[in-house]
C-alpha cells in the first residue's frame, strides 16, 4: 500500500515550494499543504489537474464563463443577496494566558 504524503506546514511550504512542485510533477503524488494541521491546499501536476476537472464535468473553460457571466452581471447592476449580519466573537487569546 502506498503510503500518503505528510502534509507541510505553510511555513516549510513556502520554503520548499520548488521541491514540491517537483515532486508532484515527477512522481504525481499529491503534495497537501497544512494550517494548524488541517489540510488547506494541494499541489498537483498540471496533468492530473486536468484530469480532475474533466472527471467533475468542469472543464477549464468553465471557470473562465463564470468569471464572465459575473463581470456582465456586474455591469448590468449586480444582484441583491441578502446576508445575515455578523456577530462579533472575542479576539483570540495569545500568549497562551
């Protein structure tokens, strides 16, 4: 059985980003990306991106329809969407006190 690659931090992400990008290129293994241990992004071959997007029924070019069917939107006036107001939360405690 094929063992997973670990996640790296943002951090060592930042630091390592040629190394994978090689590495998912090469061996295309996914190469995920972790925020205080929660998997937040993946670098993937450019290939095996393609063929994640074709197997979810969304080419490429779907995103770039969006983003034009957002900008006439736009320009026509945009639309109403009604939000629920925010409620505050207390800011985080640091330090650990």
């Amino acid at each position: 059985m094929k063992r997973a690659v670990e996640p790296r931090s943002i951090v060592e992400a930042k630091a390592h980003l040629s190394e994978m990008v090689a590495a998912a290129r090469e061996t295309g293994e996914a190469q995920p990306i972790a925020n205080r241990g929660r998997v937040v992004a993946v670098i993937v071959d450019s290939e095996r991106f393609e063929r994640m997007c074709q197997a979810e029924g969304r080419p490429p070019e779907a995103w770039r329809n969006f983003l034009a069917a957002s900008a006439r939107l736009r320009e026509e006036g945009g639309a109403s969407l009604p939000l629920p107001k925010r409620r505050g939360r207390p800011a985080p405690r640091l330090g650990g006190r």
